[in-house]
C-alpha cells in the first residue's frame, strides 16, 4: 500500500510542471545590482520624449511573460533615452542607469531596443530595429535568449583562456571573439598581444583584419596610400596571404577578392574570372562575399558589366 502510494506521489510530480526562471523587473540599476546574477542586466530603453510610441510599447515588452522567462535571472529595467538631454534630463536617466554605459551619439543603437548588459556592466548585445518592432513576442523573446546563451558560451571560453597562456590563450580568445550575435570580450585585443606577443599563433593578425583598409592598400593608387604592386605582383602577394592558417573563411574571401577585382582589371579572361569567383565562393557561401558571387559572375564574368 505504502508502495503504491509512493509510486502514484512520485508520477504526481512529474506531470506538474516545474516553475520556470524569470528575470525580475527592477525600478533602476542601483535596486537590480543589489541582486546581481551571472546574467546580467538588460535595458529596455525607449525614446523618453521624441517617439511616443516607443515607451508604450516598452512597457509591453518588458510585462511579457515570454521575455521575462527568456531573460533568465537578469535584471529587466525600463529605462529611458533622451535624444538632446538637458541637465534634468540627464539626472532622470542617470537615475534609471546607474552605472551602465549610457550609448553615445556615434554609437550603433536604435530606439525603441534592449541592451544586453553582463554582469560587470559590458554591453554585449542589442535587440533593435525591425525585427524588434514587428516581430512577435516569442520572436522577440528568442532572440534574447539566443544571445544571453550566447554569452555565457563566450564567457565559457573566455573562463579557459584565463587558466591558460602563450598561444593556447590567444587561440582561445580568438575563438570567444568568433561567437556570432553578441560583441567580442572587452580588452580582447590586450589581452592576445600579452599573451602571444610575436603573434605566433596568427591571432593578432585575425582579430585585426581591417576589410576595408586591406583592400585600400592593394587595390588603391600610389597617392590614396595603395602599393601598386602590378597585376602579378599583387597576385603574388594574395596567393602568400591565403596560405596563412591564421585568416578565417571570410578573410580569405576578402583575399579573394582583392585578386578578382585584379583581374578584372588587367582584362583577364571570362574563364579566369569565373574561377576566381568560384574559389571565393566555396570557402564560404553563405557569407556576404560568397551570396555576391553568383551576382559577381553575371555582371562581370560574361561581359555585362554595362548592365
């Protein structure tokens, strides 16, 4: 009897589902750090004042049960932006934000977003523009999600990079750096020339690959700071770049590039062309460079480039 009793308490509990983890909604930063967890804190900012649909909207974003239970153990605060703050302003929002960075006027944001802070107060990640505004609260909610994971797999890494030195550390953070969605960790480059000071690993060279200043320097003219190597010159040199393990897929691509925009130049042949955009597209297709190749090769490859 005591059994069966036992047995039908223990099946009880598994059919009653188990309460799930939301974040807390907190009035500012000061209350919220009180309770600091492992995940953060996340800013639901609206356009205090400039938008009128921004804080309404906030406000429902910030209530849902779907990102509330996204957010994990974070700290939720409705917090407001001021486009041109005066000094009552700026003490209103310094009141909400504490000691979270507040964006500045260059920056990358939109209003209405949410902004991803860790627990230390870096800004990892934002949710913004038109997915945030027309997408759908699990839409939105999966997002969140996405990216809080994606942080914590990133400080994962990062927690191994810390026991570890000399390439090993710089390999390691460079692979923290490649976790899509979210900013790469604060002090990453810093952090790589300390531990691998010659650059023997080839991170250094990866975590700065500059796009649009590599292609400037071989493909622009003598006096817009370009080497003017000459068609095989500047071949040469790509073909010894793309040799280098340190590059990712994409870089290689943009490698690539530099060699089809050379030989488009010299009036290589359609074949020549063709193949060139091939090689580029195979390490990656899937990226920016590798969707343009299919485009690349009906503008150019076949003589349509008046097109």
């Amino acid at each position: 009897m005591k059994k069966t009793l036992f047995m039908m308490m223990s099946a009880a509990c598994l059919l009653t589902p188990l309460p799930g983890v939301a974040a807390t909604v907190y009035e500012n930063y000061a209350e919220a750090a009180k309770n600091a967890t492992d995940d953060g804190y996340m800013l639901v900012v609206y356009a205090k004042g400039w938008d009128r649909f921004s804080e309404p909207f906030c406000k429902k974003i910030i209530a849902a049960p779907e990102i509330q239970e996204a957010a994990g153990k974070a700290g939720l605060i409705l917090a407001p932006f001021y486009q041109y703050a005066n000094g009552e302003d700026k003490t209103a929002q310094a009141a909400v934000w504490g000691d979270l960075r507040e964006p500045n006027s260059a920056s990358m944001e939109t209003y209405p977003c949410i902004l991803m802070y860790d627990k230390h107060g870096f800004l990892y990640g934002r949710v913004q523009g038109t997915s945030f505004i027309k997408g759908t609260m699990a839409e939105i909610a999966a997002e969140v999600k996405a990216k809080l994971e994606a942080k914590h797999k990133q400080e994962e890494i990062m927690s191994k990079a810390e026991a570890a030195s000399g390439v090993e550390k710089a390999r390691l953070i460079a692979d923290a750096c490649a976790v899509e969605g979210i900013e790469r960790p604060s002090g990453y480059r810093d952090m790589v020339k300390a531990a691998d000071p010659g650059d023997e690993s080839g991170m250094w060279r990866r975590l700065n690959f500059d796009y649009y200043g590599f292609s400037q320097a071989y493909c622009a003219s003598a006096k817009d700071g370009g080497k003017e190597l000459g068609t095989e010159g500047t071949i040469r040199a790509m073909q010894e770049l793309l040799k280098d393990p340190a590059y990712t897929a994409e870089q290689k691509q943009a490698i690539h590039a530099v060699i089809i925009g050379t030989l488009r130049r010299s009036g290589a042949s359609t074949i020549q062309l063709k193949n060139a955009v091939m090689e580029m597209k195979k390490l990656a297709p899937d990226s920016h460079l590798g969707i343009s190749a299919d485009q690349y090769i009906k503008l150019y490859a076949f003589g349509n480039s008046k097109k």
